[in-house]
C-alpha cells in the first residue's frame, strides 16, 4: 500500500531551492525531480552552482530558502548524516578513500558494525558487500589495500560504499574523469543497471557524450539558475554546449595542415626513478618536430608526471638522453630548459604554476623577472613588468579587476589562462601541456585548444599530456600511449581508434598492428 | 592558512592582541591582589615619563629592531631562524673582539669595522644553518638551536680564555672611538644608555623593505616562501636563495648583537644564558606580522614594557615578572590570530550583510 504510493511520487524533489552566501547568490530558486529508475544529468559550468545545489542534497550546506523533498515528504537535512539515513549518497570526484586500509574496511568505515567491547563485526560487513558487488556486477578485491588498486576499482568502493549504506538517491560528481574508455564504458553500465534496480541517480559532468549515453533527461544550470530541463532522446550536443555556456561553442578542432619542420625535441631511453627508488620512467624514445602535436595519453600515474617534471628540469634523470633543438638539455636547470625555448604548462597549476598569493603581476614576470627589461641586476623593474603583464592578460583574454590582486582571487579558468598566457607569449619552441584544460568549463576549453593549436601553426612542437583521451584525439597530429613509464604504441592519429588506444592504456597487447606499435 | 607563517593584512590582529594581553595581565594581578590600574600607569609613567626613561626605551628597541628583521626575513623564505640569540651572541662578540684588537685604528675604521665584522659573525653562524638545511635537508629548527649553545659556551670560554688575561669574567670596554654611546646623548636623555644604533636599526629597516620589495633577490625571497615548488618551477635556485635569507637573517641578529657590544655594554662578559635579544625578536616580528615599518612600533612597545616593567616593582611590592606575562600573553594571542580573525569577521557578519564570507566563498568557487 505505502509502496504504490510513493511510486506516484518522485524520490526527490527540489522546489525553489535557493542559497545565498551573502549578497551572492549561488543557486537562484532551483525546481528539479527526479524519479526512481531515472538517470537525471546535471550540467553547468564551473562555479554554475552545482556544487552547492548537491551539497545542500547531501546536507553539508542548509538553503537560505525552499524545499527538499524525499519520496513526496519535505525534509531538512542538518547533517550529511541526515542524507545518509534518507539514502542519499553522494560518490564524489576526488576519492574519499583510506589509502592503506584495505577496500573492506574503507567500505565499512564509519558504520561499523561492532559486537561487545567495541570488536569489528568484519564478517556480517563482508557478506552484505559481497551480495552487494555480485547484485551490481561491481567487481572488488575485498582485501587488497586502497592504493594497490586501479583508479576504477577505487570508484566501485565509492560506489559500493554509497549502497552499502543503504543509498536509493546516487550522486556521482563528475565521475568518468579519471577513468580509461573501457572503464568508462563499465561505469556508464553500472549506472543504467543502478536505474533499473529502482535508484535514482543524479549524473554531475561535462562530458556531454555521456549524458547523451545514460541520461533520461537533463537540467542545464548556468549562474545559479535552471536555464532549461531536457528530454535527452531529441536534444543534440551542441543545443546542450549552448545552453551551458549561453553561447555557440565549436565542437570542432580545425587542425590547418602544417608542414612539420626539424626535430625540436629527441628523447632517447630516458630513465627516471622516483624517491623511492622505483623506476618511474624507462626506455622511453620520443621525437617531436617543429608544427607537430603529440599527445600522450595514459592512465594517471603511469610515469607521466615524473616525464614531465625530468623534460624540464623539476626532477633528476637516471640515464637517457634529452635533446631540445639538438641541444643537450638532459638533467638542465629549469631556467636553462626554460630560457632554451621551452614553456610549460605544469600539471597541479596551484602548486607549480603559480603563487597564489602573489599579485598577477608578479606571478605574470615568475620566469622573466631576472632579465632586463624586467630587472636591472639587483634592480627590478615594476613598470616594464606591469606593462608586459598587461598585454600578455589582454592578449589572452584574462579577466581580471586588479593588477594587484593576488592570483588566488582569479577563478580556475583565469589562472589557466594566465599560466597559458606566460608560457604562449615567450613564444616557445617546444611546450609541454599537461591537462591544459583540467577541471575548466567547455569555453574556457575551446580558448586554450586554440591557443594551443595557434603555437603549433606557429611550428612550434608541442607535448601534449592529458587524462583526457577526448582531449588527445581532439588536438594531436600523433598520439603515443604511454604505460608503466614507456611508450606502449604510438601512431598517426587517424591511424588509431579510440578502443585501440584505451587497450594499450591499460596495457593490453594490439593484435595484427604490432606495425603501428613499432612505427614511428 | 598555512600555521607555519603568520601573514595578515592590516594592523586590527596586533592591536588586538595588545589589548587583550594587557587584559589577561590585568586579571592575573587581580587575582594575585595587586592594582592592575595602578601597575599599568606606574608602568607607562616609567617608561615614558623621563628623558632617560625614552633614551632607555630606545636604547632597549635598537637591538631588537635588527634582531625582529633577521627573524621575518628568514620567515619570509620560509623557514624559522630559532638561532637568532646565538647568531646575535657571535655577533656581539665579534664586534667586540675586533674593537679590542685594534685600539689605534681611529674611530671611522674601527667603528664600521667592528659593526661589520658582527654582522659578518651573525651570517657566518646561521650560515651553518642554511647551508644544511639547503644540501641536506636538516631542519634549521634544530640545527640552530644547536648552534645557540655552541655560541654560548663558545662565546664564553673566548671571553675567559682568549679576551681576558686572568681568567675575568669580563672584557674591557671597546676603546672610545667605537663606542656607539656619545656624551651628547647621554645628555640630551638625562644619562641613559641610549646610543646612535637605533639610527643603524632604522636605516636596516628601510634596506630590508627595499630588498624585499624592489630586488630581484628579494622577489626570490619571497617566492621560495610561499611556494617552493612554483620558484623551482620558475628556475630560481632554491638553494640560493634559502642561503642567502639565512645569512642575511643572521647578518642582522648578529648586527643586534653588536648594537649590545658596542654601545648597550661596550664590552662582553660571561653570559650565564643566552642574550633575550633574539627570542624578544621574534615576538617582536611576529607581533609586527613581519612588517618592517610595524617592526619598529613593536619594538619600541617591547621596550616601553620592558623599561617600564622595572617600574612596577620600583612603585609597588608587584613583581615586574607580571610585564612577562603580558608580552607572553600579547604573543599568544598574535599566534591565535586565526580565533581573532574569525571573532572580526563574525562581528562583520553581524554588522554589514556578511560581506567577508561571501567573498571567500565566492573565492572558493570560481
């Protein structure tokens, strides 16, 4: 009887929500509902609201004003333990894991199930994740500790972790970003698997080729508000970019043919190892030429970093040979690297690209500030900075209100594009890109994949190195997949289908094209 | 918010912090039976009241102006100089040691020589430091409280067994002519101790803000401290410019101890513990949030409590030890500048339609 009746309802509603931190209004009188067995998608820029819309869902943040509803009945969550016992969970972007307990326990942590004096009741917690994994096909290695599984089995703990308590409402914040194709494609039926058995999900992303994939309908939330809520069985990609960004967005990369010149840069079995004395990096041989993109794409974690920060002088390299403009730069300093024509856009830009709290101006003149006409020996020369920084942020469409505000004030977007501005406007011979667009909204994207692509048609080489296969495919003349610290095949772009590439990413052999895998 | 730095805007967290120690020394006398109101205004009646009160103050601000500099300096690159009393001991005993050697050089040689050569002790002892913590990684905390009892005893036995010929506690005063205190001032501050260093202190604080704002050396400082990985990123030398601000830092304790030497003292005598000079510098910089024109205000304020701490005790049967208990509590409460700082902008909430929490919110959103 109670069960037909909440069948009419939806699982949960919101009506009007708004939340306002101060004068800004975050999220501006939101309506959503979402049934049970629906996936629901919810897209919008960085900094639209969606955060906030899901944090108030989880009970971190309170509305300034309308209502929640949960199976038809209002409810004021005052804790995100209030949502856990509604059965709302929420798997988030970045991992909430333990990394050295094991999968079991990270599943069981914070409602452990304990017997007297306090003793974990391991095994009645295990059998429930075990009937768990096997109903949704979530294959996990109960007892393997968290950081020696893959990225994809950490999200099926989150994923087990939420139903583990018990969740009918799911929410997955951006969750395919980490994830090779393949697992994506595991993901993306999992989902619709979690739809069938009666939950309700809501999809957060940007990809919008996934929400056309699972999503039953989807709400575009721009500014705070919902500019519209779509059936997605008759609504194309580009109508949902626009509605997103309020604008036209081209899809399309125009890659101009550009006749590759000399070689700008020539790995040759470059050896890397980290602190612990582990072999990062191995055997690796690459060339880029002038006007030529290579994009390496790769599982997170697979020696990219430690490439990157032993190109441009961050880290020691163990043996190997690196060559910039025939030039032998291996193991240089970062400001010769630099001053012999390399830019580099840095993986973590808050950690290695800027100061944040350094003003633009500053942070505009990081690599420059030691040469005239910036300084004069000891003396720095603020006008010459302040006059160059002001070009290079208009020149890359940084939108800023002060000179003198400290980088940390800039959105995401902005301190991208002013890394990119740095780098781009020393006009460098060869650029190493690493997730140049990570984390930023499709137009912010669009700009720097056109700056990126104007370097190249300048013939400048570039590497670019990203998570992203999209990105990958979008942007490189050559793509190389890069597994365990080597190159596990590389080839044209054409010549490579994006199941191809996502094999030799998780390290699988390609049968009949070892020629390709060879090729160079 | 990092805890290892103390950097905030503005002068609302210091004057704060002054208040509220006052206050918390005003209810420890209170409880102990003694007039807070009369305590403060015996203290600031004896600190302010006289021209040789003044001239005291000075003189009691002059090292510690140098010895505070030093200490925000080497905060500014990111680390903290905990050996500033040691650095600032070597320095004074330098200067000393050359002033004594050399009693024929006339006074405009021997004078800027011998504060040279304090300062050049000073960054030759943190310089130990700095090189160990750049190469090796040993942390300065450590190594440079090491340091400061090498420069006590060491400090000591030379004074005993190199400076003095039988075995004295004591050296003679430097000759005349490198004497920083002057019959002039002496009168214009009715026989205080005050002596020309504080012109030498006023003019370090004006080089360090220059450094630190105008050079490329300072730009280097200051990147490496805030973010070691974007100035590696950027090609600056880490190592270098960790070297540099800890010999500059102890440059200037070590400067601070010569001010001791040379005009507070005029000589060197055992020293049964490390000079207050450098810890009293770090208050003082911390107080000041590391700002070299708030350095000054903050130094002069350690020196009126410290003078007119004498006092209290002079007036009254309270012990003078109560000023301690103030500096230590004003101290305490510039490091709870995050418990401050979140009382002012909860009253701000209340006041003007949470201004501060909407920006940082929308900070953290973009």
């Amino acid at each position: 009887m109670k069960q037909e009746q909440t069948n009419h309802n939806y699982a949960i509603e919101m009506k009007n929500l708004t939340k306002k931190f101060g004068n800004f209004v975050a999220n501006d009188r939101i309506s959503m509902k979402i049934k049970s067995g629906e996936i629901h998608g919810l897209l919008g820029e960085n900094g639209a609201g969606k955060t906030t819309l899901m944090n108030m869902l989880s009970g971190i943040l309170k509305p300034s004003s309308g209502q929640i509803l949960v199976n038809g009945k209002e409810v004021h969550l005052n804790s995100a333990k209030d949502a856990t016992n509604l059965g709302i969970g929420m798997v988030h972007q970045h991992f909430m894991l333990v990394q050295n307990f094991t999968v079991l326990e990270n599943i069981m942590l914070g409602i452990e199930n304990t017997s007297f004096f306090g003793i974990l009741n391991r095994q009645e917690a295990k059998q429930k994740v075990v009937n768990l994994s096997k109903k949704y096909g979530l294959k996990l290695d109960l007892n393997a500790k968290i950081e020696d599984v893959s990225v994809g089995m950490q999200q099926r703990v989150e994923i087990i972790k939420v139903l583990y308590r018990n969740a009918d409402i799911l929410i997955f914040d951006e969750p395919t970003a980490v994830l090779t194709p393949q697992e994506v494609d595991e993901l993306l039926e999992t989902l619709k698997l979690l739809a069938s058995e009666g939950k309700a999900i809501i999809l957060i992303s940007h990809k919008l080729k996934e929400l056309k994939a699972v999503a039953n309908k989807t709400t575009i939330i721009r500014r705070g508000k919902v500019i519209n809520t779509v059936d997605m069985a008759n609504t194309s990609p580009e109508v949902l970019a626009e509605m997103m960004v309020g604008r036209k967005i081209n899809f399309q990369r125009e890659r101009k043919s550009v006749k590759t010149g000399k070689e700008v840069l020539k790995i040759t079995n470059l050896k890397v190892i980290n602190e612990q004395k582990i072999v990062k990096v191995h055997d690796f041989n690459l060339t880029i030429h002038a006007g030529e993109i290579v994009g390496l794409a790769g599982i997170d974690g697979n020696g990219q970093s430690e490439l990157v920060k032993s190109l441009t002088g961050l880290k020691p390299i163990e043996s190997g040979k690196v060559l910039i403009n025939d030039k032998d730069l291996t193991g240089a300093s970062p400001r010769k690297i630099t001053h012999n024509g390399v830019g580099h856009i840095p993986e973590d830009r808050q950690r290695f690209g800027l100061i944040l709290q350094m003003n633009l101006v500053e942070n505009a003149s990081l690599q420059v500030y030691n040469q005239p006409p910036y300084s004069h020996g000891l003396f720095l020369e603020p006008k010459a900075m302040v006059k160059m920084t002001k070009e290079i942020l208009s020149d890359y469409d940084v939108r800023y209100s002060d000179l003198s505000e400290n980088v940390g004030a800039l959105s995401g977007g902005n301190q991208q594009k002013l890394i990119i501005a740095r780098e781009l406007s020393r006009n460098p011979s060869l650029l190493i890109a690493v997730n140049p667009t990570r984390g930023l909204d499709v137009g912010a994207v669009e700009f720097i994949h056109s700056q990126i692509l104007k370097a190249r048609e300048m013939g400048n080489a570039i590497l670019l190195i990203s998570y992203e296969l999209e990105e990958v495919q979008q942007l490189s003349d050559r793509i190389a997949v890069i597994h365990e610290g080597t190159i596990v095949g590389q080839a044209k772009n054409e010549d490579l289908t994006e199941s191809e590439i996502g094999l030799l990413m998780a390290g699988e052999k390609l049968e009949n094209k070892e020629e390709i895998i060879h090729a160079h | 918010m990092r805890i290892k730095k103390v950097r905030l805007g503005g002068i609302s967290v210091p004057l704060i912090s002054i208040f509220l120690g006052l206050v918390v020394g005003a209810i420890i006398m209170l409880l102990s039976g003694f007039n807070p109101l009369i305590n403060y205004l015996n203290l600031f009646s004896g600190a302010l009241g006289t021209p040789n009160a003044i001239g005291e103050v000075f003189r009691s601000a002059t090292p510690l102006i140098l010895t505070a500099l030093g200490f925000s300096i080497a905060n500014s690159a990111g680390f903290f100089n905990v050996g500033l009393s040691g650095q600032a001991l070597a320095g004074w005993l330098a200067s000393v040691w050359f002033a004594l050697s050399f009693p024929h050089l006339p006074g405009f040689i021997l004078l800027p020589g011998s504060i040279i050569m304090g300062a050049l002790a000073g960054a030759f002892w943190s310089g130990i430091a700095g090189f160990l913590r750049a190469y090796f990684g040993t942390s300065e905390v450590i190594t440079t409280i090491m340091l400061n009892y090498i420069s006590l005893y060491g400090t000591n036995a030379i004074v005993k067994g190199v400076l003095t010929s039988s075995d004295a506690d004591s050296t003679p005063l430097v000759p005349i002519q490198a004497r920083l205190r002057t019959p002039f001032l002496e009168k214009l501050t009715g026989n205080s101790t005050f002596h020309w260093g504080i012109v030498i202190s006023l003019f370090m604080v004006f080089v360090i803000w220059w450094l630190m704002k105008k050079t490329t050396l300072g730009f280097e400082i200051r990147s490496v401290g805030m973010n070691e990985d974007a100035a590696r990123y950027a090609g600056m030398s880490t190592k270098k410019t960790i070297i540099s601000a800890m010999l500059l830092s102890g440059a200037l304790a070590g400067l601070g101890g010569a001010m001791e030497g040379l005009g507070n003292f005029q000589n060197i005598f055992v020293n049964t513990s490390l000079p207050d000079i450098g810890f009293d510098g770090m208050s003082v910089s911390l107080l000041a949030t590391g700002n070299p024109i708030g350095i000054i205000f903050s130094a002069l304020l350690f020196g009126i409590l410290k003078i007119g701490g004498l006092n209290i005790s002079i007036s009254s049967n309270t012990p003078s030890e109560i000023v301690n208990i103030v500096i230590a509590s004003v101290i305490f409460f510039v490091g709870a500048n995050y418990i401050i700082q979140y009382l002012i902008s909860k009253i701000k909430t209340n006041h003007n339609s949470s201004k501060l929490i909407s920006n940082s919110i929308k900070g953290g959103h973009k």
